[in-house]
C-alpha cells in the first residue's frame, strides 16, 4: 500500500459551524482515521456554559492538552488523521476572548500562553487546514438543530465575539496550507451535491499540494 504524502488534515470553525460532521463525512470517504473534538465527555463544558468565569483556566487547559495529545498521536502514527479543531483556535481565539471577556484573569491568561508556546514549538501544523465559515444565522441555526443542553445558555454576543476572532485570526494565518469552505452556500449536511463539492475541492487542494510528493 502506497504511503500517504500527508498525515494531518484539520478541520477549524466556529462552534456550530459544523466541523464535526465534515470530520465525518471526510473521513469516511478518503478513508482517513477521525479525531474528534472531546466535547460530550468533556468534564469540565457544562460547568463553563454556567459559570465561565470559575471553570475558563480549567476548560482550556483541557482542551490544550487533550488537543496536544492528539498531534503527538498523528504525527508518530502511519495513517492520515482528520482532526476536529486545532490547537491554534484555542489560543487564538477561545482563551484571548475569555480573557477579554473579563473571565479569565491575567495569570492564568498568561500561564495558558505559556504553555501553548512550549507545547507548540514540539509539534508541526497541519498539512492541510480547512476553515469552515459561517455567518451568526447559520450557526444558530446549526446549534438549535443539535439541541446541546449546555450550549443553551449561549449568548448571541459571545458567537460573535468568536467569529470576530476566527476571521482575524484565518486573516493572518501562516502557519501552513488553507481550504476555506463558505458553509452558508454549502450545505453539506443536507446535500449530497454539496458535499460532493467539498469533496472536490479537498481532494484538489491535496493533489494540488502534494502532486510532486
């Protein structure tokens, strides 16, 4: 069996903006290992939704670790992964707009950059990096659809806080490779022409990166 010319492919988006069910469905036609989000047994995401300001430091510290994990876990294993959301959003945008937000003190914000740092300067970005962009109507949309009891007391600002930060962030991303999918003119949910379209332009992207590999 040929050797794949890349190993990690991760999926970025704001929540609800339906990075998990493209982990999905991707990794199931490419045939690709899936590494989802830790969300439904995350021990701490229910406890932050109603008390952001108590359990902030504590859910990101989490999902660094749990996310720096998964990388070492790519990056020594054999087979293509696709990863539901990065390292980078949590230190680009999750815990800069907590601390923004007055919810995480200026220590731990600082003690979490810190760690961020040291973790990332161990690892490579990956491979491929597929940004799913969404307006607030269709994230709402999506995340009323789902029905997540802790994501109930969401608050419209703090998404849009959120977005504000991923563009900023998709706007001076350097770190490797970008896809970036319009999620409100793709419904790839729903249609399977639109997720046939997704998939070409994944497929494109990677032949087109790693023809000469």
């Amino acid at each position: 069996m040929e050797k794949s010319p890349f190993k990690h492919i991760a999926i970025a988006g704001n929540i609800g903006a339906g990075k998990t069910t493209l982990c999905r469905q991707l990794g199931q036609h490419f045939g690709w290992e899936v590494h989802y989000e830790s969300a439904d047994n995350n021990p701490y995401l229910s406890d932050f939704y109603n008390d952001m300001k108590r359990w902030s430091f504590n859910l990101q510290v989490y999902f660094l670790h749990n996310r720096y994990k998964q990388i070492i876990d790519i990056q020594t294993g054999d087979h293509p992964v696709i990863q539901d959301r990065t390292i980078y959003e949590d230190a680009h945008i999750f815990a800069p707009n907590l601390h923004g937000m007055g919810l995480m003190t200026e220590r731990d914000f600082d003690s979490y950059t810190q760690l961020f740092h040291t973790m990332t300067s161990r690892i490579k970005p990956p491979d491929l990096l597929i940004y799913l962009r969404a307006g607030i109507g269709t994230l709402v949309a999506h995340i009323e659809n789902r029905g997540r009891d802790y994501e109930g007391t969401m608050s419209l600002d703090y998404l849009k806080q959120l977005n504000r930060r991923y563009e900023d962030w998709i706007r001076e991303y350097r770190e490797g490779n970008i896809l970036i999918i319009n999620v409100d003119e793709v419904d790839f949910v729903n249609k399977k022409e639109d997720l046939g379209k997704v998939i070409n332009m994944v497929d494109g992207k990677l032949h087109g990166l790693f023809k000469d590999a």
